[in-house]
C-alpha cells in the first residue's frame, strides 16, 4: 500500500473567491445565503489596503467551512483505485500497490492533485 500525506498549505490564503462562489452554488447554497457569503468576502482590505480577491478569513467561524467546500471534490480528480481523505486542510492519499502499473496510477493521480492545488 502506498499512502501519502498531503497538507495543503496557505488554502485559506489561494482560494479564489469566484471559484469558491461557483463550489457554494453547487452545494445547494442560493438566495440571500449566497448573497450574504459573497458580500462577507468581498470588498475587503488588507492593512496596505488592497482589494482581496483570494483567501477565506481564518479567524471566522465560517471560513473553515467555505474551506472544506472549496476542497470537498478532491476525490474526484484521481481514479476509481486511489482514495481520498481528508481533514481540514490535511489529506491523505492511499492505494494499494500489487504492480508497477498500480504505482503508476497513483502517481498518475498525484499528479493532478497537484495541478489541482497549484491552481488554488
């Protein structure tokens, strides 16, 4: 078995704020609910005072949860072999390794794991 731990580091800080919007919409969030997240991320300063257009406050209680959201589909970027878990921004990718060929899948999958979080 083959088993890699993945800490996605600076998610609160790489979430763009209109992906994270368009993953909210597809969890069934509408309405004034998703008005009101979208009016709670936007529009805010850092202290040198520029527009923020990517991160989710961690001092919130509501930033964890739009977190887990943003990161809720990882599984479905690696094959039907490989699994996922995960625990706030920690995840743990396993499979079981019998062949090279299984090995490859993995690394295959890891891959676009990484294509996934460099776009975070």
């Amino acid at each position: 078995m083959d088993v890699i731990y993945l800490d996605l580091a600076k998610v609160f800080d790489k979430v763009p704020h209109r992906r994270l919007l368009e993953k909210v919409k597809s969890h069934g969030i509408s309405g004034e609910l998703l008005l009101w997240i979208e009016n709670w991320l936007s529009h805010r300063k850092e202290r040198v005072q520029l527009q923020v257009t990517s991160d989710v406050p961690q001092e919130s209680v509501l930033g964890p949860l739009l977190s887990l959201i943003y990161t809720n589909d990882l599984e479905e970027e690696v094959s039907a072999t490989t699994k996922v878990l995960k625990f706030e921004d920690d995840s743990k990718v396993f499979g079981i390794v019998d062949t090279e060929s299984d090995h490859d899948i993995i690394q295959k999958d890891l891959d676009a794991l990484k294509i996934l979080a460099d776009g975070i």
